[in-house]
C-alpha cells in the first residue's frame, strides 16, 4: 500500500508540473515574452527538419548547427508526423514520453530491488524536471538524458541494450559517454563493444541522410565563452567595474569578448583533461560507483566547459537521478547541490535573461550563484569519491565482481 501510494504521489506531481510546462511553453498570445524563448528553438528546428526532409543535407553553412548527426532524428520525427503549426506539439509529445519513460525506469528500479534501493532516485528526476523548467520541452536535451538513464539502469542486466542506448545518446549530444566510466571488465567490455559497434551502424546510416553530417565539429570547436560559463564570470563581475568586454551573439548563443577572452577559453579543455585524469586516479585507487563517477564526470564537464545553455543541467539531474536510486551513493549531497543549481538555471533563463544577455548586475549576480554552486558540487563531488569504503560500498563491489546479481540492478 505504502509503495502505491509513493507511485501515485510521484505520477500526480508528474502530470502536474509537466502540464504547467506544457501550457506555458506553448503559450502564444505573449509574444516576446518570458514564455516565448523557451520554445524559441523549436522554429530552429522545424526549419532545419525541412533542410534535412527536402534538401537531403545538413545546414552545412548555418553556424548554429552545432549537434551530432543523431540530432536530425529528433528533429525530422516531429515533421513527418505534422509539419506546420503541429509540429511543436508533436515535439512536446516526444520529450513527454522520454521524460515519463524515465520515471517509469527508476519506479521499476525501486520496486525490483526493495530496501537497497530508494524512492529518492524518483523524487530527484521529477522535481528536477520541474526545477530546471520549461526550457526542457523546448530543446532536446531530456531526450538524450533518458537515453543516457537507460544505460546506467540496464549496465548491469542488459550490457548490450546499454551499450545502445550509450551510442544513441552520444550521436544526439556527446556527453554519455561517461555512462562507460567505473565498470567493472565484463560489463565495460559488453557495454563498450555494443557502444561501438552500434554507434558505427548509426552512425553510417545517418551519414547517408546527405554531406555535412559531421560538420558540426568545426562550430563547435570555433565558438568562444558563453557569458552562463563558470569561466566567463570572473570576467562578467569585472566587466561590471570596467567596460572592457563587450556581449556579442554568435553561434546561436551570447559570447562575450575583449581582454584575457581567448585565454580563458583556451584554457577550458586543459581543465577537462585534468578533471579527467583526476577521475582516473580515483577509480583506480577507490573503485567508486559507477553512477557516482559518471555525476562527478558530468559536473566536470559542465563547469569547465565553454558553453553551458540551461538545458545542460538536465545532464546533471539525469545521472543524480540513478545516483539517489540507491543508498551506497557518495553523492548524496551532491544531488542536493544539483537541484538548487538547476533551481538557480530556471531563474536565470528564462526569468532574468535579459538582465544576463545585456550584463546588468542582477543577472551577473544569478550567474554568480549558479555557478558557485556547481562548481562547489564539482569539488565536493570528487572529495566525496575518496570516501573510505564501507561496508555497503564493498557490497558494490563485490556486486561487480559477480557480474550483477539480482540485488544490484537499480545500482546501475
């Protein structure tokens, strides 16, 4: 009783924060409003979905192509199912069946492992949903979040759909990736040869849609900082004491531009690198979760990266999500940390993003905390990694060692 009653709050919360998303995206008689940028980019997409439909191409000269060719997918569904004024509500429809898909893949996980496992993994995916807000439903970013969910959830059962759901979502966006990091051989060998020879599959297919389908690589590599990056802050509190930087759009997002700009930027990748190697010293010396690694990862990548939209915090919220599944977890705190950041997102776009875009210090303050808070979290991530192992953390690995026994699976 206790346990339906958890899954009717769960489904009710749901459909209620989903529905106020829903309603407010689609909002369209407040035009230039706060509501309107959230689905700006679906214009984007549906004309791109056309390019891809017709021309039988990638936008090969749009700088603002910036995904893997598995984006296309995403953006072409919602036309063949209705083209025109539809094509919005088509594409609502598809990040609700991924967003419900993975509440129904962490309620499972609860309900098939008991007392190892815990109802906050679920809690933290439906209000982090609803935390980060309405920018969710208008980008595509949840979708790859389910895929990457999916891989940790089935790690351990079903290496091989794993490894699927791995090479799915890093042809969508780059970063699940780190679904690979922290397993034990047979599982990383499973999960990794399904990973590559899926993403080969895929990949090929998509590359015959037409040319252009890896051009991607270039606009990206020629974006600057993004003024939402936790490296452009210290620039940002100084531009409010000098008015030496100026805020330009390129790239389809907000850059910023003047002295020690370039620096900054090049020095972002180094960062990742280090963080990387850092990770790697830490699986090698402590063996953590792998779910628990994969946050730590995920954190990295966003605080070091050049460019962070609000929508990429649902990366964060995602792999927390599977962190909080179970009770071992390191990263308890850290998932707390996760859901004030994506809180602080939602404020910052779309509530005071004018106040971002021109500089203005209310929005350098929002970026302020956002940012502080993450990187915190990040810090914080990787010192709670070197945890000394207890007695349930050795139940982990002694999980992996038997190649995932029925106890485990929500682990993963």
């Amino acid at each position: 009783m206790l346990r339906w009653s958890t899954v009717s709050r769960l489904w009710t919360v749901w459909v209620l924060t989903r529905a106020l998303i829903v309603v407010f995206i689609g909002v369209t008689a407040l035009p230039h409003s706060i509501w309107d940028g959230c689905a700006a980019d679906l214009g984007l997409y549906r004309e791109w979905a056309g390019v891809f439909v017709h021309q039988h191409t990638f936008p090969l000269a749009d700088e603002r192509w910036q995904y893997p060719p598995g984006a296309a997918v995403v953006m072409v569904a919602p036309w063949l199912l209705g083209a025109g004024h539809a094509y919005t509500w088509w594409f609502f429809a598809m990040v609700g069946a991924a967003d419900a898909g993975v509440l129904g893949l962490l309620i499972r996980s609860v309900r098939r492992e008991g007392r190892v496992a815990s109802w906050a993994g679920p809690w933290v995916w439906v209000l982090g949903v609803a935390l980060v807000g309405r920018v969710l439903y208008g980008r595509f970013d949840l979708i790859v979040a389910a895929s990457a969910v999916a891989a940790l959830l089935w790690a351990l059962r079903r290496p091989l759909a794993a490894g699927v759901a791995v090479a799915a979502g890093v042809l969508l966006k780059l970063w699940p990736i780190v679904v690979l990091l922290g397993w034990k051989r047979p599982v990383l060998w499973r999960m990794g040869v399904s990973a590559a020879v899926s993403g080969a599959v895929m990949g090929a297919a998509l590359t015959t849609i037409g040319p252009g389908a890896w051009s991607f690589a270039r606009f990206q590599s020629e974006r600057g900082l993004q003024i939402e990056a936790p490296a452009t802050t210290p620039l940002m509190i100084a531009r409010l004491i000098r008015h030496s930087w100026r805020i330009t759009h390129r790239y389809g997002a907000e850059e910023l531009l003047g002295p020690g700009v370039s620096a900054v930027s090049h020095c972002c990748v180094p960062l990742t690198v280090i963080g990387g190697l850092i990770l790697l010293v830490v699986w090698w010396r402590k063996r953590p979760p792998a779910p628990d690694l994969a946050l730590a990862a995920v954190l990295i990548a966003l605080t070091t990266s050049r460019v962070l939209s609000p929508q990429y915090l649902i990366w964060a919220v995602a792999v927390a999500a599977v962190c909080a599944l179970y009770r071992s977890t390191t990263q308890r705190p850290i998932v707390l940390l996760v859901l004030v950041s994506a809180l602080l997102s939602q404020v910052e776009f779309p509530f005071v993003y004018d106040k971002v875009a021109s500089g203005h210090v209310v929005g350098v303050i929002v970026l302020l905390l956002r940012n502080g808070v993450l990187v915190y979290a990040t810090v914080w991530s990787i010192v709670r990694l070197w945890r000394p192992v207890d007695d349930e953390t050795r139940w982990w690995n002694r999980a992996l060692r038997t190649e995932a026994p029925a106890p485990v699976a929500a682990v993963a």
